[in-house]
C-alpha cells in the first residue's frame, strides 16, 4: 500500500523530489518504493522527460487503478472513523481561492448552523486539474470547478450557468450601451487569465472565428483581479456575470451584456465527485445546500 500511494503522488507531482515533499520523506525513499513496484510488476512505469517524470504506459494503467482503489479505501476509512467518533464527521473541498466568497458564503453559514459539530475543510488550488487530482488521490470529498470535459473517473454535476459579461469602468465609452457587439472588441485591450488556462484559451479562439482580433496586455491570475482592474479603467475583461458585481459594492463598474457572441457559451460552474452514491451523507447534504443558495442568488 505504502509503494502504491508514493507511485501515486510521483504520478500527480511529476518528480521524486514533489511527491517526497508531498509525503514528508526523503527522496531516497521514494526512489525506493517506486524500484519496489518495478521488481514486483517487471514492466518500466515511469520515464523521465524535460519537465519531469511521467508514467509509461504500463505506469498510466496502474495509476488509474491506484488513484480509484486509494480513493475508495481512504473514503471507507474516514466513514468508518466518523462512525466510531460520532461527532458528525467532515467534509472536505477543493476549489479556486475566491470560490467561498463567490458562490459558497452563505451556504456556509446554512450549513454550519444546520451541522455545529461538523468539520469544514477547503484546500485551494490554483487550477481545475489540480482539483482533479485532489480528487482523484482521495484527498477530498468534493470540487468546485469550471465545468470540463472529464474521464469516466469522475461525476460532473452542474449547478450554476454564468453568462459572461464585458466588464468596464462606469466612465469608458463602451459603459453606455446595453450589449456588446462584436465589433467593440476589435483592438480592445483586455485583461485577461494566463495563456495556458481554459478559459482564456476558449475565449481566444470562439473571438477568432468571429473575426476578432482584441489585444490581451494585462494577465491576471483570478476574476477578482480583472474586475478591479476594469473598475479602475484599465481595461476591459471578459467575465462571467457574478450578481455580486452589479451591487453597490462596485458604483463604478458596469456589466455589459456580450449576446452578439453566440458561439461563446456561458461558464458553468459544477461539483466534481469520485461517485456521488459513495459520498458520505454530510458531503451530500453540503453540495446541495450550496447548491441550493446559488440557485437563490441567481435567480435560477
């Protein structure tokens, strides 16, 4: 078990010396236990490359057996253990750093008056595949990400839809209309998420095949960044439509509808889970309250 759960975390880390930090050992040892495997299986499961180490074939398929049996195991211990505690057990959750704020506040503050003796557990990650591994190593229960395509690993579970929007100072010449032509974007300056995110990489292309050339000058790491950056005239950003940013709290932004892009689809934002039969009831009971409190703040 031990050689099978350090050959995970070389897999998920790319590198002995990440998965040795992972894990707090040294990387002697986890060169150990991956020549361990090797004897055992005979076949070569890693290979070295210029950016790391990755699993040969014969390495992918063990880890996509390891990560599905680890998780589980992992899964049926912490039940086990919540069951002999009896103090109404955990649930664990990986998501973006601003993913609280946004969408999962009040559903919080439902939750903890609901459950007091529950424990709350929220890991961040910088990007939807960081939380894909989280949750395929069994380290937490759920995740909230921006929908994508996935294996047949995981459950997708949608939960809220966000038109996306041009955020721009309440003074730039763009704020006066009541939507967005594709025309307006030509030549835009536009603050942007980096190159290699989704996101960026979708917008980039659906504006090309509308024949849009905008510049992308400023990059940012998160929304939040973008909109007080729009706010403050420095450019435009292409956002999903957060409630929250059409309140009081920004008297100098506006958001702009963007209904000439058609190809452009809204973001959804969803629950990743390992199977959602196999989630432990507090895990379940949190996912629909947050759920629930998104459809309120939306409208949907």
């Amino acid at each position: 078990m031990d050689d099978l759960r350090v050959f995970a975390a070389v897999c998920r880390t790319g590198s002995l010396s990440g998965a040795a930090r992972d894990l707090g050992c040294t990387q002697s040892a986890v060169s150990q236990h991956v020549k361990r495997l090797k004897r055992e299986l005979g076949p070569s499961l890693l290979e070295r490359h210029p950016r790391g180490i990755a699993p040969t074939s014969a390495g992918r398929l063990l880890h996509t057996a390891v990560t599905e049996g680890l998780g589980r195991i992992d899964q049926a211990v912490r039940r086990i253990e919540e069951l002999a505690r009896a103090e109404g057990g955990s649930v664990r959750v990986t998501t973006g750093a601003t993913t609280v704020r946004h969408f999962m506040a009040a559903a919080v503050v439902d939750f903890r008056r609901r459950f007091p003796r529950a424990s709350l557990e929220f890991q961040t990650e910088t990007s939807s595949r960081g939380c894909f591994d989280a949750l395929a190593a069994g380290a937490v229960d759920l995740a909230w990400i921006t929908l994508r395509p996935a294996g047949g690993a995981v459950e997708q579970r949608p939960v809220v839809h966000l038109p996306r929007s041009l955020a721009v100072a309440a003074g730039d010449p763009l704020a006066a209309k009541s939507f967005i032509e594709p025309a307006d974007l030509q030549d835009a300056r536009l603050i942007g998420l980096p190159e290699n995110l989704n996101t960026r990489i979708q917008l980039g292309s659906r504006l090309a095949e509308s024949g849009i050339r905008p510049i992308f000058d400023t990059s940012v790491t998160d929304w939040d960044t973008a909109i007080l950056l729009a706010e403050l005239g420095l450019g435009h950003a292409v956002v999903p439509t957060l409630p929250e940013w059409t309140g009081p709290g920004h008297p100098d932004l506006r958001l702009i509808p963007i209904p000439a892009l058609p190809a452009l689809p809204a973001l959804t934002v969803a629950w990743v889970i390992r199977r959602w039969d196999a989630l432990s009831p507090l895990a379940r009971v949190f996912a629909d309250t947050v759920a629930r409190h998104c459809a309120r703040q939306t409208g949907k």
